[in-house]
C-alpha cells in the first residue's frame, strides 16, 4: 500500500503568479549582484594577499642575510651629497 503525499499548494490565480514571478527575479537580480560584489571584493583581497606575500618574503631574505652577517646595501651606499 503507497500512501499519497499530501501537498500544501494553494492555487494561485494569475495576479499572484505574476507578483511572485516579479518577487523571484528581484530577489535573482538582487543575489546576482550581490554575488558581483562579492567576486570584486575577493579580486582585491587576493591581490592585496599576492602584494603582501611578496613582501613577507623580500623582509625574510633580508632578514636571511641580516642574520647571516651579510652587508646591508643601503649601509655600505655613500649618501648623494658626500
């Protein structure tokens, strides 16, 4: 014996399809924005990761050559004016 699966749908007349047809694609065109922004945002911030990423690793070879008693360039360099 299969039971029937009751369903709770209200017909709706064509005024109300169509206002929650209009309702839908709002909120789709709503999510697709949203959606936009939030890939830009992430664009940024992976671009700000690359940035700093190199960066973290220019200050760790300098680091490297600080503690491996290596000159610092800017130390040994005559300033401009001498």
């Amino acid at each position: 014996m299969q039971k029937k699966l009751r369903l709770f749908y209200k017909p709706m007349s064509d005024n109300q399809l169509e206002l929650q047809i209009e309702k839908m694609q709002t909120q789709i065109a709503f999510q697709e924005e949203t959606i936009e922004q939030l890939n830009q945002a992430l664009i940024g911030q992976q671009k700000d990761i690359t940035r700093l990423t190199m960066l973290v690793e220019n200050l760790n070879a300098k680091l490297e050559d600080v503690q491996q008693g290596k000159p610092n360039e800017m130390i040994d360099e005559r300033p401009p004016h001498y």
